[in-house]
C-alpha cells in the first residue's frame, strides 16, 4: 500500500545528484518566490510520460519566472543519458530513481491494474499508437514497470499545493491547474 501525500503537508525532502550530476537539494527550493513542480514519471520507454516531459518543457520558456520543475524517471542513469530524447533539457533537473526510493517517499504507486486498464482502453491505445509513429517510446531494453505517474504543485514553503496521482498512466496534473496556481487565477 502506497501512502498518498495530501495538500497541506510539507513535502518529504531529497538530496539527490540529477543526470547532469548536479545536486538537486529540494530545500534549496525553498522561499525563493517559485512554485515548484515535482513529477515523477515511468521509466524512459513511456511515450506518454515522454509526450507530458515535453509538455513541460515546451512551457517552461513561459512558466520559469514562477515554476521551477524537477522530474523524476524510474530508469537508470545510463539508460537516461542513452536517450536523445531527455539530453538537452537543462535547467530543468531530471533525477534517475531506479530503485524508487524518492517516488516511494512521494506515494507513487505500481499497479498492474491501473496498468492493464491503460493497455487495453481503446482510447489509450490510439493515443500510444500515435505517439509511438512520433517517435516519443524509445527501446531501452528496460523491463515493464507498472508505475502510475503522479505529479505535485509546492509552494514557496514545500507545502503541497496539489497532489495528483495519476489514474492511469496519461493522467497527470492539468496544464491548466498548473497555470492557475503559478499565475493566481481563481
């Protein structure tokens, strides 16, 4: 059973080293007038957490006055930088969590049947054919996880704005929710 985060709640802390070697230290984050946006996606094969990565990048020309973003793949780091499609993202801050210990802190969940519900949707499988024809699922050779994304909005405190855990491997926060917190559109 995976413990959810809920709003309100200070977010678990990390230190870790991004693909970049950087040091990613999410309190350094901290009071610097930035919303933060931490999201913890499927390992690199996924064309839909690729599609959502350059979602993300894609904003981020127009969001980094108000949002810092920090991401999260379950592959290793030489899987990571094996892939033309995450080099070249900096600023933005991909970590490598193989073992999952960060997305375990989170409350990101595996789940076969959310999994196979994904898989066998009609709906989802057009998309991920289309997606595939793009070019977003790369072959990395990785063996299937069955990880369900989630994605969590902070304040300038690292208090959870909005935790959203995804019910099927495409659904992750809205761009919309995401603008209207950064810009205060109520």
């Amino acid at each position: 059973m995976y413990q959810k985060l809920n709003t309100g709640q200070l977010a678990p802390s990390f230190s870790l080293n991004d693909t970049s070697d950087r040091e990613i230290n999410l309190s350094n984050f901290k009071n610097k007038g930035k919303k933060i946006l931490v999201s913890f996606f499927r390992n690199v094969a996924c064309p839909f957490c690729n599609f959502r990565i350059h979602q993300l990048i894609a904003k981020n020309d127009q969001w980094k006055d108000n949002l810092e973003m920090i991401f999260f793949l379950e592959s290793k780091k030489e899987v990571v930088l094996r892939s033309s499609f995450h080099q070249g993202i900096s600023p933005i801050p991909i970590i490598a969590d193989f073992e999952r210990e960060t997305y375990q802190k989170y409350g990101a969940e595996v789940s076969l049947k959310k999994f196979n519900d994904t898989i066998h949707s009609e709906k989802h499988i057009a998309v991920c054919a289309d997606l595939v024809e793009k070019g977003y699922a790369i072959d990395t050779g990785e063996s299937e996880i069955h990880s369900i994304p989630a994605d969590f909005l902070l304040d300038e405190n690292l208090n959870i704005i909005k935790a959203h855990y995804g019910k099927n491997i495409p659904d992750h926060l809205p761009l919309t929710e995401i603008e209207e917190v950064i810009f205060d559109k109520k």
